[in-house]
C-alpha cells in the first residue's frame, strides 16, 4: 500500500511541477539560514528561522489543497495557503503545548522528589513522549485541508486513523525515512566529493582528536568556500524533500480516509405543519 502511495506521490509531482514551488521555499530558506548562521551566529538565525518556518507552512498548506483539488496554479496555491493556515497552524501549536506541557509536569515531578533527573533519562523520556504523539497526530493537516476539519477535530481524525490502519501507517513511515535517508546519503556523496582536500586531513586524526572535533572546527576547515558548497547541498535537500515527502503524506491520507468508513447515527424525528423538524 504505501509503495503505490509513494508512485503516485512522484507521478504528481511530474504532472504537476507547481508542486516543487514550497520545496524551492524550504530550500531557500534553509540556504539562507545556514549562511546567516555562521556570517551572524543564532541571534539572528533563531528570528529568521521563526518567520520561515511560518512561510514554509503557508505553500505546503497550499500544496495539500492542489493535490486535493487535483490541479491549480500559483494563485490557488497562495491562496489555499492562506485559506487554510490557521486551520493548519493551531493544531501545530496544540500538539507543541501538550507536549511541552507533559515535560514541565515531569520536571515538576522530579523536583517534588528531590531528585535530579538523569540526562540518559531525560533524552529516553523526550523519545518515549514526542514519537507517539508525532506518529499519532501525523495526518492534522490533511484532515484540516482534505477534509475541513477544525483544530481538535484534525487532530482527533489524525489519532483515529493512525490507530485504525498502524500497519499502514507505519509503513508509510518506513518509506518516508528511506526517501530522506536515500537523499540525504546522496547529497553527502556530492558534498564530501567536493570537499574532499579539506576534508581528507581529519582521515589522519587520532581517536581523541576525533572525540573532541566540533562543528565550528568543520566550519573552520571547509572555509568560505566549503560554506557556500554546504548552502547549495541544503538547499537541495529542502528542494527535493518538501514536495516529495508532502505530496507522498497527501496521497498517503487520501488512501487511508478513502478507506475508512464513517458511521454516523440517523436521527430519527418528523415535521409538523408548519415545517419543522422535531427530533426524538
């Protein structure tokens, strides 16, 4: 099931290059935050990160409404973005405050205890809360735009789904990461492949020098030109894995909520004379 999903995914991505346009949004700006990042430092990195993150979400909102509508141009995908973003965009942030909510009663938890809680634990806590509630609450967008649904009723549909089809879900999952992985191991090759005088001294480091390496010393050593390298490398990525990964999730839910039988109760009642519905 989820292999069909993903073939469809790229078959509309061939018909319909409109598609590409948020990947060619996520791409910029993750370009642009890379170089800032390390000409500015996070102060203004951390800002600018913010306000893509909110415009990257305004396309792919419009990417979901294309799919559903089959077709469109770069009007309908603007303003499908824009019709649609707080439906989308309030989910996101009641999922990120339940969240949030669930650590700050742990560390209340651990501080009512008198005790300090263990990194390892922490960082075994943080997977053991944010997996489930990512993979449970995956398809709130969708929901939202596919189906018009409001903010906890997204979610709620998103919940239902997942643990109506796991299998399905999880497969789909399985897929999405070897995609990102597949593309990321790729653009590495071309990465290293034009990096490599400077990147074949750290071959020859000791064992030590290794575990004391940093990201800034790797900064240091690619240089300008290594910096720039890496913002075109990043933007590929974004490039390539916004749209493939979104329209795959889009066919995904349609397939699943195509699938997925809604009982709704008949309400039974009658008019009276003058038209009126009175029910039982």
């Amino acid at each position: 099931m989820a292999i069909a999903e993903f073939k469809e995914a790229l078959h509309l991505l061939r018909r319909m290059p409109l598609l590409w346009v948020p990947g060619l949004i996520g791409g910029l700006s993750a370009a642009v935050l890379w170089i800032l990042l390390n000409l500015s430092g996070t102060f203004f990195a951390g800002r600018l990160l913010i306000v893509s993150g909110l415009l990257l979400l305004l396309f792919t909102t419009g990417l979901l409404l294309i799919i559903r509508n089959n077709g469109g141009d770069l009007r309908a995908l603007v303003g499908g973005g824009i019709r649609y973003y707080f439906p989308v965009l309030l989910p996101q942030l009641v999922i990120i405050f339940a969240i949030l909510v669930v650590f700050v009663l742990i560390i209340v938890t651990f501080t009512l205890t008198g005790s300090t809680p263990d990194p390892a634990l922490m960082v075994i806590l943080t997977f053991c809360i944010m997996i489930p509630c990512l993979v449970l609450t995956l398809f709130f967008d969708t929901a939202a735009v596919f189906e018009e649904r409001k903010v906890f009723d997204s979610i709620h549909r998103s919940i239902g789904l997942v643990t109506t089809h796991f299998s399905e879900v999880i497969a789909f999952i399985v897929v999405s990461i070897a995609v990102t992985l597949g593309i990321v191991f790729c653009l590495m090759v071309v990465w290293e492949a034009f990096l490599y005088d400077k990147l074949e001294p750290i071959t020859r480091y000791t064992e030590a020098q290794l575990q004391a390496f940093t990201p800034e010393q790797l900064v240091a050593i690619i240089g300008p030109d290594g910096m720039w390298i890496t913002a075109v490398i990043v933007f590929l990525a974004g490039f390539l894995l916004i749209p493939i990964l979104y329209s795959y999730k889009a066919c995904f839910f349609k397939k699943l909520a195509g699938s997925t039988v809604v009982i709704q109760q008949q309400m039974s009642g009658e008019y009276d004379s003058k038209g009126r519905w009175y029910k039982y």
